[in-house]
C-alpha cells in the first residue's frame, strides 16, 4: 500500500540521517540520491529541509552535506542507564570486531525483536538478508527474542506464542521454544540456527542496563547455521565477557 506524502517524506528524512551515520562523512547532493535510489530533485527539497531545520549543514565550497552536532543534542537525553548512544554503537562494533560476524543491537516491539543498530560484516556461507536500522525478527524464532523472553513467566511465554502464531498465521511449537527460554536462563546467552530462516542463525546476550523506558537490550551477532551450531558457546562467551566490560566501565564514569 502506497504511503501518504506526509509519511513517505517523514520516512525519507529519517533514511537520509541514516545514511549519514552509515557513511560516516559529508557527502554529496548526487550522492545521496543515488545512494538511496531518490530523484535528485526530490532529495534536493528534502535535503534543503533538513538544512533548514537545522539537522544538515552544506559546505559551500565543496557542496556537500553533513549532519549537524543537533543531532547527538537532540537524542543526549536518552540512555540505558549511564551509557549513552555513542558507548552503544561501540559495543555492537566490539561485537562485530570480536567475533567477524554481524552485529546488532535489539530491543523489543511487540512480538518481534527490532533492530535499532547494527553493525554489519561481509555473509560469509550464507545469503544475507542485509540487516538494517528497523528490521523486524520474530521474538518467538530468533536468539535476541529468547533472551527477551527469559526475563517474562513460563505463563506469560505460552499467552505469546499462542498470539504470535495467531497473528503470523506461523506454527510455533512451544515445547521447542521454551528449551531455548530454558537454555538462556541457564547459560546467560541464547542461540539458534535455522529456525527462522534456513542456513542463518545468532547468538545473542542481554545488556544489564534497559533503555529509559525499561525495555531490554539485546546484542547479537549473526552467522552461517553450520557456524553457530559449531560455536555458539564460543560467541556466546566473547558477547557475554563484552557486556560485563561494558558494564563495569560505565561503573567507573
């Protein structure tokens, strides 16, 4: 269904800030457009916008456009405990470093998991689905959903995946869901591979720290099945040893 021009101009603004935090680095009016697959004259109209609003800045002499430091001030305020956003995307770059793989930061919507960074690494044995900024997982069928669900009641568990199968029209078998709730609880990570899509799975550890509103943080990283099956031990260990470093060096600020 075709977007109103309201919404579509809203969701273009956004796309255009990510792309800056993509790309790291000003970048050109043609650029842009084709980068993002945008007439140019429509991204012209939207980046002079933006320019106006005080989120972008053109360089005069070069022509390009780079975010402003409105930006950083206009998000400053919302932290998961003492960490701000810049300590966030570390961690998942750590996690993408560390392990080779994918890395992400998750928190819940609903009953999907949605990505809100993502640090991402060349597939390596698999076909990637290019995780972005708003992907959607189901919570119920992926490794960063069963960390989230460790946390809620057995009861709670079964009320939501009978809805979740309701709504997605998809079979769940709670039995199989709930050994991997279990196996979190146990180990302090969660894995999978296959059981959302065929040959991809992840390993995933929560965040001692919730976002200002109490929701829980989630980091993962993602690989080939054959991997994840070999290692998810490993990897679960590498994201769990980051996490505690993480906390303890947000103690000492």
């Amino acid at each position: 269904m075709p977007q109103p021009p309201n919404v579509k101009s809203a969701t273009r603004a956004l796309q255009v800030l990510e792309h800056f935090e993509f790309i790291q680095r000003p970048a050109s009016l043609v650029e842009i457009a084709a980068s993002l697959e945008w007439p140019v004259s429509s991204t012209s109209l939207l980046l002079r916008t933006l320019c106006q609003m005080g989120y972008l800045n053109r360089d005069p002499n070069t022509q390009h456009f780079a975010p402003t430091m409105r930006l950083p001030l206009l998000g400053g305020w919302i932290r998961a405990g003492h960490a701000d956003g810049h300590a966030l995307a570390t961690l998942v770059a750590q996690a993408h470093q560390k392990t080779g793989f994918s890395a992400v930061l998750s928190t819940r919507h609903d009953l999907d998991v949605q990505y809100i960074y993502v640090s991402r690494a060349t597939a390596q044995g698999f076909d990637s689905r290019r995780p972005s900024a708003g992907t959607l997982r189901p919570v119920t069928l992926c490794a960063a959903g069963y960390m989230m669900l460790a946390s809620e009641t057995n009861e709670r568990i079964a009320l939501l995946a009978r809805h979740a199968a309701a709504v997605s029209q998809r079979r769940i078998v709670l039995a199989d869901l709930m050994a991997h709730v279990e196996a979190a609880r146990e180990f302090g990570y969660a894995w999978q591979a296959n059981t959302n899509t065929p040959g991809i799975g992840d390993v995933a550890v929560r965040l001692r720290e919730d976002d200002p509103f109490g929701q829980a943080l989630v980091l993962s990283v993602g690989a080939a099945s054959a991997v994840v099956q070999e290692r998810h031990a490993e990897i679960g260990r590498t994201l769990l040893d980051l996490v505690e470093g993480f906390s303890r060096s947000l103690a000492v600020r």
